[in-house]
C-alpha cells in the first residue's frame, strides 16, 4: 500500500532526463573521435554484434517504458509512481530501460568502431546510478515501503 506523500515529495527529484547520461557521453566520445580517431574492431564482423546490441537496447528501452505505462504507472522520474511494476523485463531487472540505454550504447561504439565511444557505457552508466537510480530507490522506499523492499530483494538492480 503506498503512503501518503505531499505531492513535492511524490517524486524521485531527478535533476536530469536519463537518456541525456548517455546521450552526453556519446556526444562527448564523437567528439573525441573526430580529434583523436580511434579503433577496436577491424573488419565488417563489427556489424552483426552491433546491430544485435542496438536492436536488443532499444527493444528493452521501450519494452520496458510500454510495461510500465501499461501497468498504469507513469514512466517519467519527474511524476509520481502509482504502483511497483515487477512483471515483464521487471521480473529480471529493476531497471531494464538504463540496461538497455546502455546496450543500445554499446551497440552504437561497436557500429561506429569508437573505442571513445566505448568509454561512454561506463560513465553512462555511473551517472544513471548516481543521479537517477539512488534518488529512484530512496522514493520508491519512502513511497511504496516494505513492497519495494521485497521486490528490491528479490530482483537484481541491472540483471
């Protein structure tokens, strides 16, 4: 049963669009790569693994945001939670649409051939635990109690 909150506390207080954690980075690493080019993988192989990584991002990206909207619950960290979503891609991961930001990154570095790019997995993902993921956990605790505890147990943060 989630409590009551005052509706300035009914929200995570995410100061950034998630995307932007990884889209910064890969911006950032294009950059790089224009002044400083860079390699990891030679030949055309690069492409089946990095379009497989890209589609399986974005699959799991959206796939995730659709189970929550269709559980009712509002996937923008800037509105409220109505309840804990542990079906779906949330039965393996409590956060399946930032695994799969990340994957879809990956696959992007593997595409373009940028071992900058690469860079930009790691720091994308230190910046959603950071800002986004410890400030999500804190409210959905204070909101949802011992429910999100019990999910939070039972379900590993990435995979």
């Amino acid at each position: 049963m989630p409590s009551e909150l005052s509706p300035e506390e009914d929200r995570p207080g995410v100061p950034i669009a998630p995307p932007l954690l990884f889209v910064i980075p890969i911006v950032a690493s294009l950059a790089l790569e224009w002044l400083l080019p860079t390699s990891f993988i030679h030949g055309s192989l690069r492409w089946v693994p990095g379009v497989l990584l890209t589609i399986a991002g974005i699959a799991l990206s959206v796939g995730g945001f659709l189970t929550q909207k269709r559980a009712g619950t509002d996937p923008f960290p800037y509105h409220p939670s109505t309840r804990i979503v542990a079906h779906g891609p949330y039965r393996f991961s409590r956060n399946p649409i930032y695994f799969g930001f990340a994957l879809l990154t990956l696959g992007l570095a593997i595409l373009v051939n940028s071992a900058w790019m690469l860079l930009a997995v790691p720091i994308g993902l230190v910046l959603i635990d950071r800002l986004v993921i410890t400030r999500e956990e804190r409210y959905l605790e204070r909101k949802f109690g011992e429910e999100y505890l019990n999910y939070k147990r039972s379900v590993r943060r990435w995979i």
